[in-house]
C-alpha cells in the first residue's frame, strides 16, 4: 500500500491506538449491517414509502368528496308525520285558529256553553328533485378534476421516491468508500511517523520532520472521524427511508462502478421529461378544478328550479263531550228552567296529494359570488404560472444533469489514472525520503494529493450514477 518496509509498518503508539479504536468501531457497525444491493433497496423501500402513502390517502380523499358533489344533486326523498290534540271551550259560537281545523263557527243559542276536542294525526312522503343543478355540476366537475390530479400525482411522487431511494443508496456507497480511503491515508501516515522517528533517533532529519508527520498523522485521524460519522448519517438516512429499525443500520453491498453512457441526445431527453409528465398534468387538472370552481361561484346568481311531491295519509278525530243550554224564566220571581246537556263526536281519514314548480331568482348576494369567482381565477393563475416556472425547472435539471453526465466519463478516466500515478508517487517520494533524496515536505504533499485523487474518483463516480437517476426520474424511463 506505501511501499514501507515491513519492519517500518509497525505504528506509533498513538497511531496504533487510534486506528484500532476507530477500526474496530467500523467494524462493529458493519457486523451488524444487512448488505443490499440497490435492487434490493427499492424492492424494500418502493412499497412501504410513507410519500406513496400519503398520495393512497389523497386520493380516497378526493374520491370521498366527489362522491359527496354527486350525492348533492340527486333527488331528495323524506318521510313527515304529526299529530296534534287541541281542547277548546267557548260560549260565543265562534272558535278561531284551531291548527287542523280552522275557524269554526257553532250556532249556539243563548246561555250555550260548549267544549270541543279535536285529535289529528299525519304521515307521508315528499320529494324534491332539483331540476337546474348549475351550481352542483360545476362542483362534481371542480371535484373530478381534483381526483384526476391526485391519481396523476401518484406518478411523479413514484418518480421522486425512487430518487431519493436511489440518491440515498448511492450516498451511502460513496461514504463506505470513503472510510478505506482515510484508513489507508492514517496507516500511511503512521507509517511515516514511524519512518521519521527512527531517522531522528539517528540524527538523520532535523525535529521540524517529526512534527509534520504527527500533524499529518493528526488530521488522517481527524478525517476517518468524519467520514465515520458521515457513513453513520449515510447508514441513518437510507434505513429511515427503508422503514428499517435505528439498531440495524443497511450496508450497501454493490460496489462503486462507472455507469454507461446516457443514450439519448438533449433535445430528445427534454422532449421526454415534458410529454406525459405527471406534475404537469395534475397542475392541468388543479387549474380545470379552479376553472369549475369558478363557474360554480358565478351559477349561485342564475335561477333555480325545483319540483316538489308530496302525498300522505291523515286521521281527524273530533270530540264535544260537553253541550250545555239553559234557560230561565224572569217576571216577579226568577225561574230556572230545565237545562240540557249533550255529546256528540265524529271522526274519519283523507289523503292527499300534490306536485309544486318552486323557482328562484337572486337579485343580489352582496357580492359573495364574484368575488369567489375572482379568488378561484387568481388561483388559477397561480396554477398557471407554477406550471411555466416546473417546466423551466425540468428544462434547468435536464440539461445540468445531461451536461454532467457528458463530462462524466473524461472526469472518471482522469481520476483513475490521478491514483494510479499518485500511488506510484508516493511508493517513489517515500523510498526517496528514506534515502535523504527528497525532503519530508514532498511526501506530504504527494500523500495528500493521492488521498485527494481516491476521494475525487469515488465523487465523481457517485456524482454520475445520481445524474443518471436524475434523467430517468425526469423521462420516467429507466435506460441501459
């Protein structure tokens, strides 16, 4: 790995306890991983993404409320009923406002005192059918347009999810190769130390050298810290995304390779991330929902009619339990006459029914109309202007991410060949330090540059394989 000796491999105490502390904490955490391969990965987390969740649930929900719209204008069927029990009692003849009969007017003679008692008892059915339902078909169309953007939205919530599946997987790879690349750059430094410390002893390098290497020792330390901790937040990531327990992080089993080229040209590319694109479509359909919404706000001013039927069944029962009439005699000496007392009682039952046209016109609703009508046209505007600003969006990430991947090849073959010669570099800096050839300085530098160039490579492999999921979400289509 350094072209160091064997003797010379042996590490400082520091180094050693270091990388051992650190060594073993990697290889806990990669005891207890579950390696899966990419395909794996969104086998497992495609299904069970709460995003794809979310989207079901939106879904039944605007469902739900169409069916509610569609219900709005159906007929509406009703069953009434009452019944009613009134006493009265008069000495006039004349008896007003009884809720089921009316006025009544008895033919009483004088002194007649009478009490009646009349029960009432009705049942049936009314039905009223709305015959201009101008308002409720522009609020069923309004609430299809909302289920229709929610189904289209499903697909370009599959598209992002399985991005940021893929995005995480790759992220996860890249922090995996990392932790190598620090632990061979802390091996080599220790190395170094060691190399350093040995010539000192023989007062073959001045004091300055030592403490270079401890300081170069000290930030390889300082680096695989952070890329351990990067790989934790890596592991952290895909395994919230893969619905998997805090306690058994993933590991990413396929390796870091060189993706092929994107097959399509620009213009083709941007052809096929705007036709059929999901988040276009469902903005289309918000914007018909608000032009819906619109018209029905406006139709609350037109006229309505309505057909009312009504047919039932009614009982009367009328009661006079009490009739009294008397009568007296008057001259010299006041007489009372015999008096009579009477009942008498009837009853009997009806239906009826009957069919009614209501219409109605508003003349004037303070204004509520338009203005609903106004705030659903700016919403649709609105609507409107988010769908120039996507597809300026989607025009930007195309082409970056096109450009990219064209660069992306040249990139990798150069990153290759910087660690092929930077590993050559540093076996030659290093045998020529040894030999009092070169001074410390330029093992340090050639040291960092190789470290540099691994780093580079695996970014830049990783930065490819993200463009190309980045392409495939935007056309929705997964190429070889």
């Amino acid at each position: 790995m350094t072209g160091v000796s064997p003797a010379l491999l042996g590490l400082a105490p520091l180094g050693a306890v270091l990388l051992s502390c650190l060594g073993f904490a990697i290889g806990g955490r990669v005891a207890q991983a579950a390696p899966l391969s990419l395909e794996q990965a969104l086998e497992l987390g495609l299904p069970t993404a709460p995003e794809r969740q979310r989207s079901r649930q939106q879904q039944a929900r605007d469902q739900a409320l169409l069916d509610l719209n569609l219900a709005l204008r159906r007929p509406r069927l009703g069953v009434v009923g009452a019944a009613s029990f009134n006493q009265v009692g008069s000495s006039t003849g004349l008896i007003t406002g009884l809720p089921t009969l009316g006025d009544i007017s008895l033919g009483f003679s004088q002194n007649t005192y009478a009490v009646l008692q009349n029960s009432f008892g009705n049942v049936g059915l009314v039905l009223d059918v709305n015959l201009l339902p101008l308002r409720q078909g522009a609020q069923v169309a309004a609430s299809r347009a909302r289920l229709r953007s929610s189904r289209v939205s499903s697909g370009e919530t599959d598209r992002q999810v399985r991005l940021d599946l893929v995005t995480a997987y790759r992220q996860l790879q890249l922090a995996q190769a990392l932790v190598p690349v620090w632990q061979q750059a802390l091996q080599a430094s220790t190395a170094l130390l060691r190399d350093v410390e040995a010539l000192h002893r023989h007062g073959l390098v001045p004091r300055i050298d030592g403490l270079r290497a401890r300081a170069l020792q000290a930030g390889d330390v300082q680096g695989l810290a952070h890329s351990q901790a990067q790989l934790a937040i890596a592991r952290s990531n895909l395994g919230v995304r893969l619905g998997l327990e805090a306690t058994d992080p993933p590991e990413a089993s396929d390796p870091i390779v060189t993706q092929p080229a994107w097959p399509l040209d620009l213009q083709t590319t941007l052809q096929r991330s705007l036709e059929r694109r999901p988040l276009l479509e469902a903005l289309q359909a918000q914007m018909d929902a608000q032009r819906q919404e619109a018209r029905a706000a406006r139709a609350t001013l037109l006229p309505s009619l309505s057909l009312v039927a009504g047919a039932g069944y009614s009982g009367n029962s009328l009661a006079v339990p009490v009739l009294n009439n008397s009568a007296s005699l008057q001259g010299p000496v006041d007489l009372a006459l015999p008096g009579t007392s009477s009942s008498l009682s009837g009853s009997g039952s009806f239906y009826n029914w009957g069919v009614a046209l209501l219409m109605r016109q508003p003349l004037y609703d303070g204004g509520s109309s338009s203005a609903a009508a106004t705030a659903a046209e700016r919403e649709r505007d609105l609507l409107q202007t988010d769908e120039q600003l996507a597809r300026r969006r989607i025009r930007q990430t195309v082409v970056d991410a096109w450009s990219a991947l064209q660069a992306a090849p040249a990139a990798i073959a150069a990153g290759e060949q910087a660690v092929t010669a930077g590993q050559r570099a540093l076996d030659d800096a290093q045998r020529r330090y040894r030999a009092m050839v070169e001074p410390l300085t330029e093992v340090l530098l050639v040291q960092r540059d190789l470290q540099a160039a691994r780093a580079a490579l695996f970014t830049s492999q990783t930065r490819q394989a993200i463009d190309r999921a980045v392409l495939e979400r935007e056309t929705g289509e997964l190429l070889p």
